[in-house]
C-alpha cells in the first residue's frame, strides 16, 4: 500500500494509520507527556454505508470524528475524502459535504437565535438561493425531520431535548451533505426519545442516500443501524468488519466483554460507557503489551510484554494474539 494514496478510490473517507497526539503538561515546571488519542487507524466508509464505532468513554471517538471533519489536524497518517486528501480538500467544500451531529443540542444551538436563523445559518455562510429559496429550504427541512413549522420562530429553550436535536439534524442536512458524522447523537437523551431520532437518521439515510460515520459507547444503540464495525480501545482500532459478522462472531476479548455488558440484565455488572469496572487504564500511562491486557479474560504471557499485530481476513481485522503469530510490530 502506497501511503499517499489511498487504497480505494472508491471509499467517500479512507485514513490510513492515523494519529492523534496530545501534550500535555505545558506548566513551566510541569513535565510534559504525550497522550496518544487516536493511534494507527485504518478504516473506509463506503458510499450509503453505515461505519458504527464504539468503544468506552476516552477512547478516541471523538478525536477520531473531529479529524474526519477537518476539524482536527491528525498528528501522523492520512484522510482521504472521495480518493483526495483532506488537507487538499477546500474547506468549505468539506464543510458543505460532510457535516456534523454532536452529542450535546444543548451546548450546540445558539440560545439567542430561532430555529429558522440557526437552521438557515449555513445557507447564509455559503452564500446559497435567495432569502425566499432559503425560506422554502428551511421549511422544507423541518418538515423532514418532523419539526412542526409553528416552531419556525422558537427560540431552543423553548423545546425539549428531542426537538433540539432535530434541530440539529436539520442545520447538518440544510446543505444537502453526503455525509453526516454523528457523534453519540443520543446520549444526552431520555432512552424513549432515543429510538425516535435512531428511527429519524435511519430513515433519512434511506431518503437522502447518506453515508454516515455513527460514534457510540454503547453497542445496542448501533446495532440495528451499522453496517460496518470499528471498535476502538485506548486509541487502537482493535476489531474491524461487517457488523453483523462482528455482532454474531467477536473474536476479541474486549468487543466480546462489550457485548456482554450490553446483553446482561444485571446493571451492577457495569456499562461499557462507564468503565466501572475500575480498570481502565490511565492513557498517560498505558500498559505494555497489549493495551487491553490488565483487563483481559484472555490475557496470555506475550499479552503483557508485546503488542500484538494485526490479522486481516475475509471476516474483517483484529488486533489481538489470541489471532496472530508473533508480534509483527513489536511497540
Ligand atoms: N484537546 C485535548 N487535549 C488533551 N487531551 C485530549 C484532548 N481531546 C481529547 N483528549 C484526550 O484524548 C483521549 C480521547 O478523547 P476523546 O476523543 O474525547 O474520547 P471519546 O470521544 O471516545 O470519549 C482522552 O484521554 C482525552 O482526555
Ligand atoms: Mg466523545
């Protein structure tokens, strides 16, 4: 694989080992240490495809959607948006096309501004129809995303936590994007109001041939939805294939502890967004070997001293030594 191409032109987004680094510490005196947030991630979206990733709170979902906005500078390796590198990608082309959906549609709507001035706020940035086209737009997108139109001149305080959210469902579609990076779009949300806007993205996907990039920490909520898995562990991309290849057959330990966790009824047994389990690990600090091993009901010898490489199949990708050989890249 030639690392300034990528490898298939036809993917909407491809990244190639990519990495985020943090420093921190910058005090005077303060020692400074590099927080590796994203390491080494290789995936691809595949036009109309649904690219799940999940994985536990702090393992770099985050930072690895604020890079595939361009929101981010990656510290090593490279995105490629429709076979073009993003750093050659116009900014505002990138804007337009992909667009976001964060988790929190509190923080995220201006709380001075109506629904019609923040969903139409894009169509003024970029500058697109008259204000009577953009007046019809508007109208059009909240009728899409089933906001009743008396609400046109709202402020956000006046809505509740569902209907934000629509609201910010219809500022990321306003320009027609081709792809939507969702991140936990859900979770600041009551669990009944969850399923409606799960429902809304699936069905607006359909309608409007969306390519969706879909964060989580929790795997039931992707579920139904992903049509390709990524499950990241303290930065690593450790499990990688076909949903529900991964769903019916996990072969590492960690997708598999995920699982559980979801289907287990007993709640004292801790969720996968929380690790409450108490163990995980410090990512200034983290372990050797395999990251994953001080939490591993698999953990062997080599688990402890050296990072396992990667086996790729037809079933998808895995970072474990319960699959590989040797240490193909011994950190
Ligand atoms: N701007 C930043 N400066 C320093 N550390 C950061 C920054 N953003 C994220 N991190 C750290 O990077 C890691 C991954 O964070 P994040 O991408 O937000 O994870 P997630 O979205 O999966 O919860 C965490 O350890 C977090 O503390
Ligand atoms: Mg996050």
């Amino acid at each position: 694989m030639n690392a300034s191409t990528p490898n298939d032109p036809n993917a909407v987004i491809e990244c190639q080992n990519l990495g985020r680094n943090f420093t921190i510490g910058r005090g005077l005196f303060a020692e400074k240490k590099t927080l590796r947030a994203v390491q080494d991630v290789n995936l691809k979206v595949q036009r109309g495809e649904v690219l799940a990733v999940v994985g536990e709170s702090g393992c770099g979902k985050t930072t690895l959607a604020k890079m595939l906005l361009g929101l981010l500078p990656p510290s090593t390796g490279d995105i490629y948006f429709e076979g073009e590198p993003l750093q050659n990608v116009d900014r505002h082309s990138i804007a337009r096309r992909v667009q976001p959906v964060f988790q929190d549609p509190y923080s995220s709507l201006n709380p001075r501004k109506t629904l019609a001035s923040i969903i139409a706020l894009p169509l003024n940035v970029h500058n697109v129809g008259t204000s009577e086209e953009r007046k019809k737009r508007v109208e059009e997108i909240m009728e899409m995303v089933g906001l009743p139109r008396r609400l046109l001149y709202s402020y956000p305080s006046q809505l509740s936590g569902g209907q934000r959210q629509r609201v910010a469902i219809a500022r990321a579609l306003v320009m027609k994007p081709e792809v939507l990076i969702c991140d936990e779009p859900t979770s600041a949300l009551d669990v009944s109001v969850q399923a409606q806007i799960l429902n809304l993205l699936q069905d607006l996907r359909k309608e409007l041939n969306l390519t969706y990039v879909f964060i989580s920490h929790n795997l039931a909520v992707v579920e139904h939805m992903a049509d390709q898995l990524a499950v990241m562990y303290l930065g690593r991309l450790i499990e990688y294939g076909a949903s529900s290849e991964v769903f019916a057959n996990p072969r590492h330990p960690y997708t598999k502890m995920l699982l559980n966790s979801v289907l287990t009824p007993d709640p004292s047994l801790g969720l996968p967004g929380s690790a409450s389990d108490g163990d995980f690990p410090n990512p200034l600090d983290p372990p050797s070997g395999c990251v994953f091993h001080p939490r591993c009901a698999e953990c062997m010898p080599q688990c402890m001293t050296t990072l396992p490489g990667i086996l790729q199949d037809d079933k998808g990708l895995v970072e474990c030594h319960l699959y590989t050989e040797t240490a193909a890249n011994a950190a």
